[in-house]
C-alpha cells in the first residue's frame, strides 16, 4: 500500500511539472490538469502520513 502511494506521489509531482512546462495547455485545461494532479499529490501525502508506523515521532 505504502509503496503504490509512493508511486502516485512521485508521479503526480512530474505530471505537475508536466503539464506546468511542457504540455503547452492553457487556461482552464491547465488549471484543471494542475488542480488534478494536486489533489492526487495531496490525497497520496495524506495517505503516506496516516499509514506510517506509529513509533517515530
């Protein structure tokens, strides 16, 4: 579980950096595919953080 929302961090961070630079979307689209892509990274570090093991601090 740990290492599949590893996975969906990482790579909601380089399709961030993605469609941020490279893609050439503009306007709503890129605000959807930014807002996408964020809502991933943040639900993936939230999961991360809840399913850490209980002994460090």
């Amino acid at each position: 579980m740990r290492a599949l929302l590893w996975l969906l961090l990482a790579a909601s961070v380089l399709a961030n950096v993605y469609i941020g630079t490279f893609a050439g979307w503009t306007g709503g689209l890129r605000a959807t595919g930014s807002v996408s892509t964020g809502a991933v990274l943040l639900g993936s570090a939230v999961g991360l953080w809840l399913t850490r093991p209980r002994g460090e601090a």
